[in-house]
C-alpha cells in the first residue's frame, strides 16, 4: 500500500491496542441489577463501538440470552459476577460465531464453573482466557502490518494510482478476509467435534446403564 496507507493502518493498530476491555479485577463482586449491569457493559466496551448509536448490551438481549440457555437466569432479578463474565464471553463470540454454537460452548462452561466454590470457577476461566488473547496482541499486530506491506505490493502494475490505491485497500481486506474465514472454520470444525464426541459419550453412558439393568 501507498505510504500513508500503511501509516493509516499502524495508527488504527496503535489505537486498538488501546481498547478497553473488561479485565478481571474490573468485575465487581456484588450483584448487580440489570440497569446497572448494562451500564457496567457500555462503560468497558464502548471503544469497540463502531457508530456512537450502536448497542453493547441492551435488556431485550440479557433477557434472550436466559430463553436462550447461554446465560443461567438472575437471583431476585439480580445478576452475579459470573453472570457479568458469561455476558462478556458471548459479547466477543457473537461477532463471528451463531447463538447455537455459543451455547455449545457457554453451557459446559456453566455447568462446571458457573457459581462454584470448585477451581476453575468462572473467574479463574475468564482471567487465564483473557490473559492469552492479550499475550497474542503483539503478534497479531505484526502479522496485520505484514499483510499490509504484502497487499502494498499488488497491482503495482496499475498506473491510475486512485485506481491502484483501491485496489491495494481491496486486497488487504481479502487478506484478512481470509484470515477470519479460515479461522472461523477452524473454529466451527472444533466445536463440531466437541458436539459430536460428547453426544457420542453420553450414548455410551446411556448404553452403559442399560446393559447393566439387564444385567
């Protein structure tokens, strides 16, 4: 890309390294209502609006969340800590992911951590969560410029540099395209498999207490 694309996309890197994000020390550990927990949302994660007007958390979506068995339902219309990391697990998954595969990954999660005095409780899961996706920010950074730098070098070829400028912008779009493509398969793929393997075992499991009934 022309120098100052490439600049343009180091600044936008710079500034979403700088997002906020809701850290773990940030949760609080008292129950909030749902007034307050929307407002607690809006407040950690309006960097990643993309227009002013857009919603992070809205009521109708807290409530569709519980119909929908992601989100365990509130304690005299209160909602713990816990609750707070569910929201924002499924906040940051719903980008790329459907509700359905959410819930494939959300309800082990509440089964096992949500609301527990046992390790790894929901705390524990979201902090080490966290922890590895900021560790992977440096390189993803590095890899986007990388791509930038590999699409500034497509259609040089091209003498109308408006023309030639688009079609560069075009390209790095591709690349990333690509990327989230590829990786959002994966990710479907794992979670696929995971569905498929505990269906599987929970037919053994089930197989397992006939035979010994007959027995």
């Amino acid at each position: 890309m022309t120098n100052d694309n490439t600049e343009f996309v180091t600044s936008v890197l710079k500034k979403l390294a700088k997002l906020n994000y809701i850290k773990p020390g940030d949760v609080p550990n008292i129950n909030l209502y749902m007034d307050q927990v929307t407002t607690f949302m809006d407040e950690h994660l309006s960097d990643s609006k993309r227009h002013e007007d857009d919603k992070i958390l809205t009521k109708t979506m807290i409530n569709n969340y519980t119909k929908n068995n992601l989100l365990p339902a509130p304690v005299k219309k209160k909602y713990s800590r816990d609750h707070l990391y569910v929201l924002a697990f499924i906040y940051y998954l719903k980008n790329i992911l459907t509700i359905s595969d959410i819930q494939k990954l959300i309800s082990p999660l509440t089964e096992k951590c949500f609301n527990t005095d046992s390790t790894p409780d929901m705390d524990d899961v979201y902090r080490e969560v966290y922890n590895l996706c900021k560790s992977q920010v440096s390189g993803l950074s590095r890899d986007i410029l990388e791509k930038s730098k590999l699409s500034g070098k497509s259609f040089d070829y091209v003498e109308d540099s408006e023309q030639r400028e688009f079609l560069e912008l075009f390209s790095l779009v591709s690349l990333l395209s690509f990327d989230v493509y590829m990786k959002k398969n994966m990710i479907e793929t794992l979670i696929d498999d995971y569905s498929s393997r505990k269906s599987a075992g929970g037919k053994n499991t089930e197989n397992k207490k006939t035979e010994n009934k007959k027995q």
